[in-house]
C-alpha cells in the first residue's frame, strides 16, 4: 500500500501562484510515475502533469508553460508549481502514485482545493 497526502491548495486571484505538495509513503518502488490530476465540478477527472522517476513530464496542453512538476526521489515527493493561474483552473487536485510492478497499481490521495477568483 501507498499513502498519499498532499498539501498547498487554496484561494488565490487569477494571475496569482500556489505551490502544491504530495509525499508518498508506504510500499513504494524505485520506478514509478507521480502526477496530479484535476476534477472540476461536474466533470471527470482529468491529468494535470505527471513525472516518472527518471524525470520525464508530461502536461496536459491549457497548463503548458503556465505549471511545473518536480519530485525528490529520496524524499518522496512531488511538486506542482502553479503560476498565471486562472479562473478554469479551479477543481480539487488529487495526486496519483503508478507502478507496474504488480500489474496497475494506483495509488490517490485526499484531494486539495484549488479555487481561483477573476
């Protein structure tokens, strides 16, 4: 098992910055991939940007340029920097841990709020 809690969401105008957090726990093997993803009101969940542990990201195209992901693979961790953010990036973020090493295994975590005012 993988636990997982993030942390960093909140309010924050359009144009503004936050920072969020997620530290993994539990059973985790050396090769993963660690990501957020989003879920606004109403529609499904949707990948925010993930990151493997040799470092490759991915991102959803609305926020290219605009958020950064990162991790310590020591501590555990990853990071999603959130800049020029703007009203359509309101939703809850849930970090998500992956590995394969026994089948598609998928971890969540809580979900932090996200909410930006115009």
């Amino acid at each position: 098992q993988v636990q997982l809690v993030e942390s960093g969401g909140g309010l924050v105008q359009a144009g503004g910055s936050l920072r969020l957090s997620c530290l993994a726990s539990g059973s985790i093997f050396s090769i993963n991939t660690m990501g957020w993803y989003s879920q606004a009101p109403g529609k499904q969940r949707e990948l925010v940007a993930i990151i493997t542990s040799s470092k490759t990201t991915r991102y959803r195209d609305s926020v290219k340029g605009r958020f950064t992901i990162s991790r310590d693979n020591a501590k555990n961790t990853v990071w999603l920097q959130m800049n020029s953010l703007k009203p359509d990036d309101t939703a809850v973020y849930y970090c998500n841990y992956r590995d394969y090493n026994r089948g598609v295994y998928d971890s969540w975590g809580q979900g932090t709020q996200v909410t930006v005012s115009s």
